[in-house]
C-alpha cells in the first residue's frame, strides 16, 4: 500500500514533527500501526541541509504533545498519536548525536 517494506527507512510525520525510523515489518503488530520505541537521542538536522525540520534518529518526542501528565509527575502525557508514514525517499542524513565533540585546549 505504501510500498515499505523490512528494512526501509520511514519517515514518520504529523503536524508536531517528523523523524526517521527503521522499518521492521511484523505480523505481531496490527496493519496500520506503527510504534516507535522510545529512548532515542534528539538529533535534529539542520532545515538548510533538508529543507525542513527533521529529526534523524527516532525520536517519538518531536511527533507527541509536548505537556506534563500533572503539576506533580511531568510524565508524558501522550502514549499514543497519530502519524502519517512513508519511505523515506533518497539518502538519509547522517546521524551525529553520536560525534564526539572536539576539544578546545585551554589558553
């Protein structure tokens, strides 16, 4: 239907945001679902390398309302959302979150 398939990087969307994700197909999950795992490193890439803002390392937080549960917890409030998914078409941008930083000696 959307031609993804095992493997495939996707790019999922909605009015919040948009991130790349791996694509692992399973009968285990319902047709028309998808989850993304949480625990991914925000790691947005640059809008002029892109043309638009996208986050290049999953991170379910840029697709989810941005609002505490309660005063007291701050959890997430949002467990589910929804989201528009297709293949991400040409190269994906490179993921940097994990480039060690240089280092500036001191003067």
């Amino acid at each position: 239907m959307r031609g993804i398939g095992d493997g495939d990087v996707v790019e999922l969307f909605n009015d919040r945001g948009r991130c790349l994700a791996g694509a692992i197909l399973s009968e285990a999950i319902m047709r028309g679902v998808a989850r993304l795992a949480t625990g991914a490193w925000f790691d947005p890439a640059p809008a002029a390398a892109t043309g638009l803002d996208l986050e290049r390392h999953g991170n379910p937080n840029v697709l989810t309302l941005d609002r505490g549960a309660s005063g007291l917890s701050q959890g997430c409030v949002a467990q589910t959302c929804l989201v528009e998914a297709k293949r991400y078409e040409g190269t994906p941008p490179p993921v940097e979150i994990f480039a060690i930083p240089q280092i500036v000696p001191r003067a």
